[in-house]
C-alpha cells in the first residue's frame, strides 16, 4: 500500500508567505508555531492516553514532545515484549550542546524501561556537504560528540552506532537500494533547493538510518524521537518505504519542541549570536553564560516585578527548568506561581537554573572523563559482521568478492 500523504506533506512546508516562519532540516527562522506546523507535516497531537503509556518523563509529560506518527503501533509492541526499535542520533558539526542530547537521554530512557534497541547514526557525510568544513574537521567533531553519545550510558547490548563514512559498507548500499524510489522533485518540495547532488542524495542515506534497525532485527515498530525540525527525513522515509518492496514497516515519529536559545524563544543553536551550554562547559562557564545571556520574563525593575510579577512562559531559565531540569511537576508549578506573583526574582530562578544544569553536566562530564580510548570504548556498539550480512541480504544487496 502506498503512503498517499507524503506529497501533500511535502508541499506544504515551503510557505508561499515571505513573513511565515520556514522550519526545515537545514533551516529554522521566524516565531515557530508548533500546531500551524502538524497541519503541515500532517502529524498527530499527543493523546493523554499516549503519553500516560510512555514510560514517565517530564518531557513527555510537559509536552516538550508533543506529536507523533504511528505512535500506537511502538507503544503496543513495548507493552507487548515484542521488538521495538528507536532511532536518534547527531550531525557531528561541532561541539554538542544541551539542545543535541536531550533526545538522547529520553531514548535512553525507553530503552532502561522497555528494552528497546536504539540505533545512533552519526551523519558526518552530510555535515561535510552541509556545513563548508574538511574531513579532517567534521571527523574531530565526530570524535568529541562519540564521547558525548557514549557518556549517555546506553546499554551496548541493545545499542548500535553507526557513523556513515566508517559504516559506508552497510549504509551506501541500502541507500542506492532506496534512492531508486526517491525523484529529485521529492527532494525539493521537502528540502528547498540544495547547493549539491550530494545533498540532493542525503536523504537516501538517512533513510537507511532509519530502517537499519529493521533490516538487521526484522520488521518491527521503529520509532525516531527528534526535534520537529528533522521530521521531513522521517516523512521521506516513510514513503520511500512503501515504495520500496522491503521487509519493513514505516518509521513513526516522536516531534518536539525546540529547546529555546539563550536569546530568547525559538531553536537553541551552536552557530546563533547567543552562546550555547557546550556538554563539556564547567560550572562556572554556565553560571556566566546563563547571568549574562538568558533572556528572562522579569519587569525592568525591582519595584514593577514585585508589583506586577514576571512571564515564565518566555523566561528562558524557566523553560530550562521545564523542558527537563526540574523533574518535579510540583517544583516547577510552585516557581511559576511565585515568578508570576513577583515573589521571585529574574536572578533567582536564574541560580536555580545554573545549579540544575551544573548537575545535570557534571554527571555526564563524569561519565564521559571515565571513557577510555574511543575505538575500544566503541566496539561493543559497532554492527557485528552478522549483523551486516543481514542488513545487506533484508535489503537485496548481494555481497561482490
């Protein structure tokens, strides 16, 4: 059966309105309205009954990921025991930032609650067509954000990482296999024009990604948990899957919010004015970097914030504290009363903000100083040759001497 939405989906995301806001793999601008963008990309809201079968996490629970395709069909076989598969993973084009990890960590989150297996492609060929950079530069980042992957703790049992130059033996021909399905009228109404045919070809390649699970493991539910500006890969994916005459089911999805830039609302960025928390910045680095840059909801003086009170709703160390740092509903209900009743400072719950984060850090840079040499900390999460051969043979690539 064939995927009859994608095409709609596709031409819906290049707004004919100049002043409209344009969310796309490549490109994020304007005010993002999250519910304008599910008419678009043709994803479904959240239900409670989804979110209460999740396992429990605050950014489930405050709808920082808050829609979804084919959610049921992953739920279900979570429940069930049976195969299930998640997929995330990073562009290595500098260093990682809060915005990159948090996906991760949630889909480590159902892998310690579900034993689910969790596939991590790391994208370095894109980078390398995308962002102007060498090899040798993106292969640096690619190294750095490794470590940071692996200070996660995912469980390497269950845990694949696949970066797409190293694992070119298993990635190019599947993606060969799947470009046949995908026509560069595709690829523009979803991306925009790109500079290369290496990028017009990339989505062929993050395809692979996110069947790989499938054709390693056998058909399964496979859901990808990303920020709502990574969905046309899923949606692209989706329909060259239909397409294409593989033992496999069409990824779901799981779209969230964007982490808000120190700025002010919109998407957190490493390239953007405001700086960045870097996963490897020390407590100092974020106490500074949140008292001077982050944008806050407080009055332009004491005496009108204690009279009037301030937003939390735009107050960027609030949302901090929301999309993950205070993982106590009743906590954070208790500081957005008394932000609101001005009983709470701008410069308060910017020190509640710092030591949350500084927490949060510090348990990673633990873990991540404990890694030793990166190629043997990797191995255990590398595909195996079995696991290879089958991922050739599912997608009909017969191997050549």
């Amino acid at each position: 059966m064939t995927d009859t939405t994608h095409d709609a989906e596709s031409n819906a995301d290049r707004s004919d309105d100049p002043g409209d806001f344009v969310v796309t793999p490549y490109a994020v601008s304007g005010d993002v309205d999250y519910e304008k963008l599910l008419e678009r990309f043709g994803a479904d809201p959240l239900t409670d009954e989804q979110i209460d079968r999740f396992p429990d996490h605050p950014m489930l629970r405050r709808r920082t990921f808050y829609a979804g395709r084919d959610v049921d069909d992953y739920l279900d076989a979570a429940e069930a025991g049976d195969p299930h598969a998640v997929v995330t993973g990073r562009g290595p084009s500098g260093p990682m930032h809060l915005g990159h990890v948090l996906p991760l960590y949630l889909a480590k989150r159902f892998q310690a609650a579900t034993g689910a297996t969790v596939y991590l492609p790391l994208s370095d060929d894109e980078k390398f067509l995308a962002k102007g950079q060498s090899f040798a530069e993106v292969g640096e980042h690619a190294r750095e954000n490794l470590r940071d992957v692996l200070a996660v703790g995912f469980d390497p049992e269950r845990t694949r990482i696949v970066v797409d130059t190293a694992d070119a033996d298993v990635v190019y021909p599947v993606a060969v296999r799947l470009a046949k399905h995908l026509t560069p009228a595709t690829v523009e109404a979803v991306y925009g024009e790109t500079d290369t045919v290496g990028l017009q070809f990339y989505p062929a390649v993050q395809a692979a990604h996110l069947l790989l699970p499938q054709l390693v493991e056998g058909r399964q539910p496979t859901l990808v948990p990303i920020a709502v500006d990574q969905d046309p890969h899923v949606r692209v994916c989706r329909d060259v899957a239909a397409k294409e005459a593989l033992p496999v089911a069409k990824p779901g999805a799981l779209l969230g919010r964007f982490l808000p830039g120190l700025a002010g609302p919109g998407k957190m960025s490493s390239s953007g004015d405001a700086p960045s928390i870097e996963l490897t910045d020390d407590p100092g680095t974020v106490a500074e970097t949140i008292r001077n840059h982050a944008y806050t909801g407080g009055r332009a003086s004491l005496e009108a914030h204690r009279e009037k009170g301030g937003d939390p709703t735009v107050d960027v160390p609030f949302q901090y504290l929301r999309f993950f740092f205070e993982p106590d509903d009743d906590r954070l209900a208790e500081l957005a009363r008394e932000y609101r009743a001005g009983a709470l400072l701008s410069g308060d719950l910017k020190e509640i903000a710092i030591e949350r984060i500084a927490e949060f850090l510090a348990e990673h840079q633990r873990r991540r100083d404990e890694l030793g040499d990166l190629a043997t900390e990797l191995e255990p999460y590398r595909l195996t040759t079995d696991e290879r051969e089958r991922a050739l043979e599912s997608a009909g690539v017969p191997r050549i001497p």
